[in-house]
C-alpha cells in the first residue's frame, strides 16, 4: 500500500511539474535589500509564550513596513493566500511559496511569509528580483500577528517529491530538518558572479610591468630620431 501511494505521489508531482512548466534558473538572490539575519535564524528551536513550536525552519529579516520583496530566482507561483491567524495564535499573515527548476532539474521550493500585500498570483511565472510583496506591519493579520515586522524566508528541498501543493511549515515540531535547507547558505552557494570590471589603461600598465616598459621604449625610440 505504502509502495502505491508512493508511486502515486511521484506521478502526480511528474504531471504537476510538466504542467507548470518551471524555468530553469541557478542564479539567486536575497528577497531585499539590505537582507541579513536579524531574526530567528535557521534551526533555532523556538519557544512561544511558553510553547515548543519546534525547530525554526527559515531565517528572519526583521524589516521595516512596506519594504519590497522579491523573488529570489525565476520560478512558478505554486501558493498565494492569507492566514490571518489570532493574536493567541500566530500564523502566516500572507505567504507565497514558489517553485524553481535547478540546472540539475531537481525542483525547491522558496517560501516568503507576513507579508503586508501579494503582488503575484497562483500560476504565474515570477522573475528574479521581481517585486512580489511587501513586508506587513507587526501584529496584524497581514503579519499573522507577530511581534515584530519581518519577513520569514524559507528554502524547501522536497527531495522525495511530496510537496503536491498548499501550505509550507515554518517549524517543525519532531526537530527533523532535513528536508530544508539554510536559505542564507543555499543563495550564497547558488549565486553567479557579476560581470568582471574591464580595467582602464593605466590600471592596465600598472598591473603589468611588460607593457609599461614597452611604451618607455617606445618613446624613448621617437626622442632619439627627434635628435637626429
């Protein structure tokens, strides 16, 4: 039975996959500017008005309200909707999760969460660095009623394929991590140098001896045909 549901899955996430159609892309970037972990950090075990939530399963970047989000990489909006929650019991406020094809054709999935507006819809393809959001105000719905104005950003790996849509975590309660990865890790393992700066000529003759003595030759030749 267990082998069943297992193919099962397998089969149903090979359709979603060709179905979305998800671009390749291995070149990421931080949600925003200035983003650092200011926050809870990935792994920490979390503790919440006297309640284990259990492992963090993100990075937080405390932020201020109405800073713009963007999406880390080209993908595939898989899930856009509001989770208010309560002020006894937080939630997500507004949470987007996008899919991403790697080089490799394994697909991970980026989660950005308490976010103030969405500014993309299920189905949509959202571009790198693409606005996709904004962070919401603490302790409100759209914040998910936290104490503080942030943005949880979340790398979910889904090596077995069992991600077929919805909702992500934020903790995880048995402690087992596996399945995710360090966002701040994985961006910075998965990010493409920028362009080389082309040097100027003087930077040139500077850096290499050869040339400038080259030129020194060259015009002492034209000093002594000027003697002549």
């Amino acid at each position: 039975m267990k082998r069943l549901v297992r193919l099962f899955r397998k089969i149903r996430m090979t359709w979603m996959k060709s179905r979305l159609k998800i671009p390749k892309h291995n070149d990421f970037r931080f949600p925003c500017d200035g983003f650092e972990v200011n926050g809870d950090p990935f792994g920490k075990k979390c503790i919440h008005r006297g309640k284990l939530w259990g492992k963090h399963l993100g990075v937080d970047f405390n932020a201020n309200p109405g800073t713009t989000v963007h999406s880390i990489a080209d993908g595939k909006v898989v899930y856009a909707e509001f989770h208010p929650g309560t002020k006894e019991h937080p939630n997500w406020g507004n949470i987007i999760v996008i899919a991403h094809r790697l080089s490799d054709s394994s697909v991970i999935y980026s989660l950005y969460g308490h976010l103030k507006l969405i500014l993309v819809m299920k189905g949509m393809t959202a571009r790198k660095e693409q606005p996709i959001g904004i962070v919401a105000e603490k302790m409100c719905p759209e914040n998910g009623w936290w104490e503080e104005s942030h943005i949880h950003l979340g790398i979910s790996l889904d090596p077995e394929g069992k991600y077929l849509g919805g909702v992500l975590p934020g903790y995880d309660p048995p402690g087992e991590i596996n399945e995710w990865a360090d966002p701040v890790e994985f961006i910075e393992s998965h990010k493409k140098p920028g362009p080389k700066k082309h040097l100027s000529g003087e930077t040139q003759e500077s850096q290499h001896p050869k040339i400038k003595s080259k030129n020194k030759k060259k015009k002492g030749k034209k000093k002594h045909k000027r003697r002549k």
